[in-house]
C-alpha cells in the first residue's frame, strides 16, 4: 500500500472514532417541552442552609427558608438499612455528624435517634418528610446517592416521588441511575452529573474518569440536561452537547456574585449556596 493508501485510511479512521463519539455523548434531544418549568430556576443547594446555625444543610429548616424564599430545591437521597429514603449528601456521617459510620448500614430509628446534623437540634430528614414540607410549592431537583448498580434506592424514591404533586426532576452521577429512568420512569425529566474528575483530582481508574467527564454513557442513559461543574465548562464532551445538541445545562455549584456571572454565559440554570442570588425562581 502507498502513502496516500494509508493517509486515506487514517483519514477514514479519524472520521470513524469522531463519529463515534458523537454519537457516545448525544443526550435526548426530542421531547424537551417539559424540561422548559426547570430551565431558569436557581436552586438552593441543599436547602438554604448554615452549618453553622439552626439551619444546617438538608434540613427541614434549610428547606423551610428556601420555600419561603421562592427557591427551588437541590437535595441529596440516599437510603437506610432499612431501605428508608432520606435526605443527607455524604454516604457517611463524619462530616455532617462527627462520627465514623455509613448511612446504609444504620436503620432510621438508629438514624434519627443517635445522630444529629453539625451540632443542631436537627435530625436527618426523611425524603416523605421533606415533601410534606415543600408540598409543591417549589421545584425539587432531587440528586439519587448511589455508588453501584443496586438500583433500590430509585425504585424506593419513586414510591414515594410518583405520588407527589408537585414538580421533580432527578439526577445522578451513577449513569445507572439514569439508565434505570430511562427504562422504568421515561416520563421523569433526569439529569446526568458531572464534572472534570482527574482535574479534581480523582486519578484512580484515570480513563474512567475521563470518559465520565466527556459524557460518553449518554448514549445509553439519553439524559435530560447536563449538571455540570461551573469551573469546567470548556471540557469537550460538556462543550459539544451545547453546541451540537443544544442540551439544557445546570451549573454547580454557585457560590457567589462573579461565579454566577461566569456561570451565566454557559448555563441555563444555577445551583447555589453560600449566597442568595436575587434572582429566585422565574
């Protein structure tokens, strides 16, 4: 084979890997009408909260105020032993509680009676609990917390989210998350999480990550809208779903005046905390 013979081969192949990809990280792109009640919205990460105060994040007082706020609502759900769904983001009790210990392996009677959220009075809240609260009156953006491929955590949050009466959408950086909406749920608007992993320095299972980054399970999971790091906007996977896909992008997370501003050129839609942006849900 001559030279040109193997340019045109290369060429060939270059075209086969980049179309690949493309079609690797292309999210939904039809039937995006009901994802148009979330674009706008800035979400209150976790509640309005203060660690430090009477209000600490994924509370029921943190909720309270983002409600009374006009705020929609970021929160976290993940379940007990007792395959009870609440509302904390760790899948440990270090940092929120101070002690060394996992959520899935406490029951919620263990949960709620022995553990409090960063030296208050509060208790880690029950996901029914939280939608009692909130009752409709804001949006719920609610984040599944799942590191594996046990999807009972989405079909208990289901039980209760598909009587809910209010608007809910989901998210997830495990694609099988995704994937299980996708399949069971394809109605429920879902989003896929993510971020420049190697950059936050997650360098185990570095191409992993990597492809994780660049969105590469989208074909598979079909997702919604993008929930992407702020910081990382000009990642290539996260660039070209915008640009080719036009796939709706909500930033995290938000946590001042000049990042909002930044977060504006590339966004449709903010998840905040750590300040309250004027701008609340319309």
């Amino acid at each position: 084979m001559n030279r040109t013979g193997y340019t045109r081969g290369g060429i060939y192949t270059g075209i086969g890997i980049a179309a690949a990809f493309l079609l690797a990280i292309m999210p939904r792109v039809k039937k995006r009408d009901k994802i148009s009640m979330f674009k706008g919205c800035n979400f209150a990460h976790r509640g309005l909260f203060q660690n430090e105060g009477e209000a600490p994040e994924n509370s029921l007082p943190a909720f309270k105020k983002a409600v009374e706020e006009g705020f929609a609502i970021e929160l976290d759900v993940q379940l007990t032993s007792d395959k009870v769904p609440v509302v904390i983001h760790d899948f440990d009790l270090k940092r929120a509680c101070g002690a060394d210990v996992k959520v899935k392996d406490l029951t919620i009677d263990e949960l709620r009676s022995c553990y409090r959220l960063f030296e208050s009075e509060e208790k880690v809240p029950t996901l029914a609990e939280v939608l009692e609260l909130v009752d409709g009156r804001v949006p719920l953006l609610v984040e599944i917390k799942s590191m594996n491929l046990d999807m009972t955590v989405c079909r208990r949050t289901c039980e209760l989210l598909d009587a809910y009466k209010g608007e809910w959408c989901v998210e997830s950086f495990n694609p099988a998350v995704l994937f299980w909406f996708r399949w069971k749920r394809p109605h429920v608007i879902r989003g896929q999480l993510s971020d420049d992993f190697v950059k936050e320095g997650m360098e185990k299972h570095k191409w992993l990550m990597k492809m994780h980054t660049n969105l590469v399970t989208n074909f598979a999971t079909k997702p919604d809208f993008i929930a992407y790091n702020y910081k990382y906007a000009n990642s290539l996977g996260f660039k070209l779903n915008r640009i080719l896909y036009g796939v709706p992008a909500f930033a995290w997370t938000v946590k001042n005046e000049k990042q909002q501003k930044r977060a504006k050129k590339y966004f449709d839609t903010m998840i905040f905390d750590s300040f309250v942006p004027k701008h609340r849900r319309h």
